[in-house]
C-alpha cells in the first residue's frame, strides 16, 4: 500500500492540472498555424485572426487563457468530442459551430442559431476558411460499434495554403488513406 500511495499522489495531482502542452507552429501563408493541444482530442487552431476549438471539452477552466473562439468543430456526440457543461462554460458569443446532424441534435437550445450542419464529403467556406467534412468511424463496421461511419465527421481545413486534418475518433479507414497534401 505504501508504495501505492506516491503512484496515486501523482494521478491526482495531473488530473488537477489545467495547464496545455506547449504549442506548434506550422509556417503557413499570412501567419503561421499556432496548434495547441488542451485535452485528448480537443485543441485550438489560431491563423491569420481566426481561433478554431476542435471537440471543447474538459470545463471552461481549461480555455481560460486562450482567445475566445471564432468557429467551434465537434466531431462526434460522445462527451469527450460534445461536452454541452464546457461549451456553455465557454465564451461563445462570437463562434460558428461546424457539426454533424447527430451533433446538431444534441446541442443546447443557446447554441443552435449559430449551427452550420456539415456531412461526410461536404466542403463549405465558413469564415473564409474551406472546410471539408470527411468519414470517421470504426472497423470492423457493426451496429453496434461506438463510431458508426456517416455519423461524426472529421474535418480538413484549408489554412493559410495548408490543409490541416482533424479526424475525430477513427481507424486506418480508406477514406483517410486516400487524403493528399495533408
């Protein structure tokens, strides 16, 4: 047991703690591509005046010292990727959210004025930004499987002559083998 304890001291203490990574730069045209990473899959992509949340989730303490974002992406319903407690923690005002329809559905009712529904194979320019929805899912395919393919989007976004890939909770599937100048 005594050894036990340091283990569980340190657990606790990085569950506690708030702090991100810190962040990459990609050199890109106008600016380059600030990539923080918050949380498991949830980060923050700042261009050229334009801050980007992927999946926010994890309580509004952990975007305290980050820029209000212009545009939100979820990928799938799960509350690792759709955490309804954070995004109205989350200073909001000013974003567009990019969801799949599962996700549209699940949303709180303050959000959804400022809803863009995306499916797979979409593309669409949101705040200058060209966004295509592309598959994320499991495999094997099964009913029953936890990312069942049409639901939750991964998203690739065209940014300052880069194309930056998001891809939500999925596999090695054909549809992300076949993206180029990623």
């Amino acid at each position: 047991m005594k050894a036990l304890l340091p283990v569980l001291l340190l657990l606790a203490s990085m569950a506690g703690n708030t702090q991100p990574p810190a962040p990459d730069y990609i050199p890109a045209n106008h600016t380059s591509i600030k990539i923080q990473p918050i949380l498991h899959g949830t980060l923050m992509l700042e261009w050229n005046g334009e801050v980007i949340y992927s999946d926010p989730y994890g309580g509004a303490s952990r975007f305290q010292n980050l820029p209000a974002p212009s545009m939100i992406l979820i990928t799938d319903i799960h509350g690792d990727h759709l955490n309804p407690e954070t995004l109205l923690a989350i200073d909001t005002e000013s974003a567009t959210f990019v969801v799949p329809q599962a996700v549209a559905d699940q949303l709180p009712e303050e959000i959804t004025s400022k809803v863009i529904v995306m499916k797979n194979g979409e593309s669409r320019k949101v705040n200058d930004i060209l966004i295509m929805a592309v598959p994320m899912y499991n495999l094997p395919e099964s009913e029953d499987s936890r990312h069942t393919r049409g639901r939750g989007n991964g998203y690739v976004l065209h940014l300052g002559g880069k194309n930056i890939y998001i891809s939500g909770d999925t596999e090695d599937i054909t549809e992300m083998r076949a993206l180029k100048d990623i």
